[in-house]
C-alpha cells in the first residue's frame, strides 16, 4: 500500500484498498470500475526463482482486466536480503 501510495502521490492518483470477489486475474469484465475487484490487483504465485514480481502494463486493451495488476513472487522473501517488499512494489 505504501509503495502505491508513494506513487499516488506524484501521479494524481487515488489509491483505496477495495474488496475483491476473488474471481481469477484476467476474468472478463471492465477494466477500469468494476464492482468485483479494484482497477489494479495485487496476488502472490509460485513464480521461477529468478523472478521477483510480474506487472502487466496498464493497455486496457492488450490485458483487459490484467491492466495494471502485479503479481508478487510467493517463493521469494521480501525480508530485505537482498529485496523489501516496499521496493519490489515501488518498481512493478
């Protein structure tokens, strides 16, 4: 949260934590306003060991509702050696 906020705050954006239905990322709908989740989710997978995040570029329409949606490395640990999950966010 802090990592969007960080970047709200130099975009002229408004950041919110919203519920999520927990339909799967990529389900068909609107990509920016629906009701079921918000315009950018965050999830956690078991990503390759060289990988410590994913983010999907914010093309409605390339990724649909994947728009802008980042996907954190749930293998790795963001404890700070050598990564912090404050950095890794900032970045995707």
């Amino acid at each position: 949260l802090r990592a969007y906020q960080t970047w709200s705050r130099h975009a002229n954006l408004s950041v919110a934590v919203v519920p999520d239905s927990g339909d799967p990322l990529g389900t068909p709908g609107r990509w920016q306003g629906d009701e079921r989740f918000g315009d950018v989710r965050i999830a956690a997978a078991d990503l390759q060991s060289s990988v410590l995040a994913v983010g999907t570029a914010a093309d409605p329409g390339l990724a649909g509702t994947r728009a802008g949606d980042v996907i954190l490395n749930s293998g790795f640990r963001f404890d700070g050696s050598p990564y912090d999950l404050f950095t890794v966010a900032l970045h995707e």
